[in-house]
C-alpha cells in the first residue's frame, strides 16, 4: 500500500501545493480573521490590490459580489475572493466611525507571500525565522544575512524553525549551505537507482563561523529536519527546543494534466552522517519546552547603574535598564529564543577573540656612522 504521504491531487489541492511551494497566489493581499461571524481585515500586505484600493486594518469584509459572507468558514470567504489575475472583485466594508457600508471594487494581483522573517534581538544578534519552505526561501534568508552582515557582523544567529512543516527540498539546502563552508547537506536513497542523489553546499560560510541556535519543536519537519540535522551533524549549531515532527521521506509530484497530480514518496532522506529522520526527527542537543514565565518584580536595592542617566564606565550616558527589560520581555513571551540568545552570547563570552594581525617584522637597518 502507499504511505500516507502519497496522495492523488484533485484540482483545487493541486493548485494549493503549487500555490505553498511558489509562495504566490493570484487574491487581494490582506491578512484576515473572523469576528461575530464577519472576516475582519488584519492588515493590508505593503503594496497589494487591497493596500491600492484603500482598505483599512479593522475594516470588516460585510459581502463578497453582493453575497452575505455572515457566518461563512474563513476558507470559504478566502476561496470567493481568490480569483484570476486582473479580475474584480466587489467587496461591502463596514469601518468603525463611518456610518453605512460601503463598496470597494479590487483588482486581483498577483500576491507573493514572504516566508523569511528576521529582527535583531540586541546589536549583533539575529532571529530569522522561516515559517515554510517555499520555492525561493533559502534564497531570502540568504539576502536577509547579508544585509545584516553588511549593517556590522554578526555576533550570532537565531534560525527559528519551530512549527515549520517543511516543503521544497532544494530551499532548505540553500538556507543550510549558506552557513557551511562547502561539504554535504543531505542525501537521498530509494527503491529506485534514481531516487539516490546528494545534495552539497558550496565553499564560503556567510557568518564567517559566528555561532548559531536552530529552535525546532513537534511542528518542525520535513525540509525543516534536513537543515537542523545538516547543521547538527556538521556541528555548526546548537539544536534546541523539542524533538521535531520525523517525516524524512521525499515526496515526487507527477503531474497528470493541467489541473491535477499524483504525489509519490519515492526516496528518504539522510543527514550528513547517514542518519534516517523518518519517524525518529531531530533530538536537539539542548531540550527547553515551551514555558509561560511569569515576570517577579525584584525588591533588591537600586544601584548605580539603575539610576537615569548614569555613566558607564567610560564616562558615557546609558540607558542601564532597557537591555535588560528587553531581555525580560523576551524571556516572558517567549523563553525558547530567550534561551537561545543567552546561549549565543554566553558563547561569545567563552570564545576568545583572534588577536589581531601583526605586520612581519622588517629587517633592521644599519647605519654607519663616519667619524666626525
């Protein structure tokens, strides 16, 4: 029988695959939500049909063609205005201080769903977070390290793979081989002769070795396991979080016709050093389950350093308590990357640094002294 990732694709799942692994779709551009039963606009994407027709964060979607959406699944609601590229689409608005709906008319555009997220979490150390693996997300997070690396060099990276399901192979080898001086990544074997094939990064590491945290978790899988094991097995990052998901087949899609495929697990895939994730995932090399923190206002004395205004050591003025409410905020919202920031700086604490370059010494010179 098959596995359960083997499916046959009817039109619309085909073009949902196409549309998650591309990551583009022809719609509006609006991030949404229901409330009371209506789809609420969360925000307008920069640039997109919806952003140029005027729509508003808060704006409530009220009919889609003149048709109550009241109570419509949010699936069914995307479905009505998805649409072909440069059709219209007629939607009522009701916005909060304006006093009756009203009718926008949008046009339909091509929308291109960014999958690489980053932020600095304090000068010199990077969170970029991929949220799947589309077509070209290896490609942004490589753009995304090189402008940050072009603003000053890294100290440390945070790649956040957490609740990534996965998807195109060949992204997850861009995102791992951008931090690997050269070497393998992955390797896949089957049944088939031509199921096996290897899958290397090219020479140049982008961080020039600065430390790196992979965070995965139960929701981390597929391509998402091809980076952390790569990056684990070659020892060029720490793994933290949970075991991930363990899907470590690879899946073909055969395309029947136009509108409809067959999806085939035809190999699995390997770590550098051979080991098989299906079923098993990645077991991080530091476990830290997802915790809520709650935050314990501190009685101790104010120091020095507390007070506004104080100076440094050099004599500078310092904002003593920002990084450290920052680091709170984190630890609380979020105690998994609060973890794997403390760990990459506490890295660089134990790390000397390379002391700097010394010219060759030259050859003395002589000089001769005449008598006077």
């Amino acid at each position: 029988g098959l596995d359960p990732h083997s499916v046959f694709l009817k039109e619309k799942a085909y073009d949902s695959l196409q549309e998650t692994t591309q990551g583009e779709f022809s719609g509006l551009g609006i991030e949404i939500g229901q409330d009371r039963g209506y789809i609420t606009i969360i925000a307008p994407i920069d640039g997109s049909p919806a952003e140029a027709a005027g729509l508003e964060a808060g704006d409530v979607i009220l009919k889609i063609d003149g048709e109550s959406i009241r109570d419509l699944p949010v699936n069914k609601s995307v479905d009505l205005m998805r649409g072909p590229t440069g059709s219209e689409v007629l939607l009522t608005i009701g916005r909060r201080g304006v006093a009756d709906p009203f009718d926008v008319t949008v046009i339909r555009d091509i929308i291109k769903v960014p999958s690489v997220r980053s932020r600095e979490l304090m000068e010199g150390y990077l969170w970029l977070r991929a949220s799947q693996f589309q077509r070209d997300t290896g490609l942004e997070a490589v753009a995304t390290l090189a402008k940050a690396q072009a603003e000053g060099p890294l100290k440390g990276v945070v790649i956040d793979l957490r609740n990534n399901p996965g998807g195109v192979l060949g992204a997850s080898v861009d995102m791992a081989g951008a931090v690997l001086d050269g070497g393998l990544v992955v390797y896949t074997e089957g049944r088939h002769p031509q199921a096996a094939d290897q899958y290397e990064a090219e020479a140049g590491d982008m961080l020039n070795g600065a430390p790196i945290v992979v965070l995965i978790n139960g929701g981390s899988a597929s391509a998402s396991e091809i980076v952390a094991g790569a990056l684990q097995d070659r020892r060029r990052a720490v793994i933290m979080g949970t075991r991930s998901f363990g899907k470590g087949s690879v899946q073909t899609i055969l395309p029947v016709n136009d509108t409809r495929a067959v999806k085939l697990t035809t190999a699995l895939y390997y770590t550098p050093n051979g080991r098989s994730i299906q079923a098993e995932g990645i077991v991080p090399d530091i476990v830290v389950e997802r915790a809520e923190v709650t935050s314990v206002e501190s009685n101790r004395r104010t120091k020095e350093a507390d007070l506004q205004g104080s100076l440094s050591g050099d004599g500078d003025p310092v904002d003593a308590q920002s990084e450290s409410e920052a680091l709170t905020e984190l630890r609380n919202s979020d105690n998994q990357l609060y973890e794997a920031l403390t760990l990459l700086r506490g890295i660089n604490l134990l790390t000397p640094e390379a002391p700097p370059e010394t010219p060759e010494a030259e050859e003395p010179t002589t000089v001769a002294l005449g008598a006077p």
